[in-house]
C-alpha cells in the first residue's frame, strides 16, 4: 500500500502486519468461520490481552521494534517496559516536537500519528471507503445528529500496529455528548473493507464544542485483537490535552467537521482524491479555519 509521508515529502511502503494471517481469515472459507466465530469477538480479544499485558509477552518487543523500524529515541530504555502492552502505551513527550504555528487557533491539526485520508460527506451525510458505502447515521447510531453534518468533511486516522497510539484533542473545548457502542473487533486494514468494519466495530462517540471549527464529531474504533479504547474522563479540554489511548491492536479515529468551519490542506485532500493516505504526525498542521 502506496502512502505519502508528508513530512519527508516522499511516498512510502506500508509494512502490512499480519497480511498472510488475514489473507486467510478474510478470503479462504475456513477463516470466515474462524472470524466469526474467534477472531472477531470480544472475548478472544479479552484472552490475547491477557496474554500482552504479562510479563511472557516481553520478549516481543526488540522483535517488533526492528520488524516495523520503530524509532525509540523519544521513549525510554526498551528494558524498563513490563509487557509488550506495556509498550505499546508507551507515551512521549510531544511538546517538544510541536512546531509554535501549531498552537494559533486557526491551525487545525493532526491529533494522532496516522495514515489520514480525508472524504467529503454526501448530502444524505454517506462517504466511501474503497467499495464500501458508509452512513454516518450507522456509524453514531444517531439520525438527527448525522443530519448535522451533511457535505461535512470526514478525516479518517488510521493506526497500525507501528504508530503511537496515543491521540489529543484538536483544539480548546469541552465535550457536550459522548457513549459507547458495543461491537466486534475486524481489522481496520482494507481486506476488512466488505465487512464495514467501521460500522461494526467497538466505538466511542464523542461531541466535541470546540473554540475554533465548532461542533465535531469524534469516533474512536476499536480493531482485531485488543483495540481496546480508553478515554480519560475529561468534559473541558484543551488543544494538545491527551484524550485517550488504544491497547494493541490497529485502530481508527473517525472526525467529522461541519462543511465551511476548515480547509484541509490541498496535498493532502489530492492524495486523497487519488485514495492515497498520507501519514502525518501530532501536532502536524493539515488545515486551517
């Protein structure tokens, strides 16, 4: 999978984790059972995270560092995490990577290090991902309020398994709604795609009163694995305030903004147009009010 590094201003290979695995599960007969049935339930996921959080799992961090080119510089000594989930919560100082622009209140920025894609919503409040349809209404399970966003923007933040996998909030506010939705776990990689696994999946819904792009609508979706979401119990926010982290797993952040509240950044929405995310980073300026 093609993705732009924006950053480094070059396209970059994505490292597909688990693509033989999920080969199997997706596309042979035999894995769609076993998804069904394992795989994508809530209770495997319960039973592989037990196994992360212990200490036996420590042996696959170094393994996982150099498979996925992890850079540890910002982290501390790979020795003092106790289990691989442990490291995979691993938290750095992101203050010291924010360039002052990012603070300005007409700078709309990254809140996650992602692969982002940016969709334009339909008037019915639908976007496209690869071939599957999507109706924000499904994905909030909310009908008045998806009418809100109708021709809004859709940013989607995709985690893998190499990205940090802590998120922040885009601005200054305070959150007005925010529920949780029971699902499955799928994989958020695109063999998923068929099975709308954004509409699927465990997710948190919040509403977000923000000071500078208004009323967003923010969704986190959990993945295959663990995915689990934690969110910290937080109702006045503030711009680069940490909101919450995923356990291991790949993961998705959903954002919807109301038409004519920002620009995104035009390469990015052409890399989109051509269905080609583009990796940012926290705190990395991709629009303005």
């Amino acid at each position: 999978m093609k993705i732009w590094d924006k950053e480094n201003n070059q396209f970059i290979k994505e490292k597909e984790y688990g693509k033989e695995k999920l080969n199997f599960l997706y596309n042979t007969y035999i894995g769609r059972i076993l998804l069904k049935t394992v795989f994508a339930s809530r209770w495997f996921s319960k039973l592989n995270g037990v196994f992360q959080k212990s200490a036996f799992s420590k042996k696959k961090i170094e393994k996982f560092i150099k498979e996925y080119n992890i850079n540890m510089t910002s982290y501390q000594d790979v020795k003092l995490y106790k289990s691989f989930e442990d490291f995979f919560r691993r938290k750095r100082n992101i203050e010291k990577e924010i360039n002052s622009e990012a603070y300005q209140n007409d700078s709309f920025i990254s809140i996650a290090d992602a692969k982002l894609k940016v969709i334009n919503l339909s008037e019915n409040s639908t976007f496209k991902v690869k071939q599957s349809i999507y109706d924000l209404k499904d994905l909030i399970l909310d009908e008045q309020l998806s009418k809100e966003y109708e021709n809004g923007i859709c940013l989607i933040y995709r985690l893998t398994v190499d990205d940090y996998h802590r998120y922040v909030f885009l601005d200054n506010g305070n959150i007005e709604k925010e529920y949780y939705i029971k699902g499955k776990l799928h994989t958020v990689q695109a063999i998923s795609n068929k099975y709308k696994a954004y509409t699927r999946n465990s997710r948190n819904v919040s509403v977000l009163n923000t000071s500078n792009f208004g009323k967003v609508l923010q969704i986190e979706v959990g993945a295959m694995l663990v995915g689990k979401i934690n969110n910290h119990n937080i109702k006045e926010f503030s711009k680069f305030e940490e909101k919450g982290f995923f356990d291991y797993g790949g993961s998705t952040i959903v954002q919807i903004i109301k038409k004519d509240n920002v620009k995104i950044d035009n390469e990015i929405i052409n890399m989109s147009s051509n269905d080609i995310e583009t990796k940012v980073k926290i705190g990395m300026i991709i629009g303005k009010k």
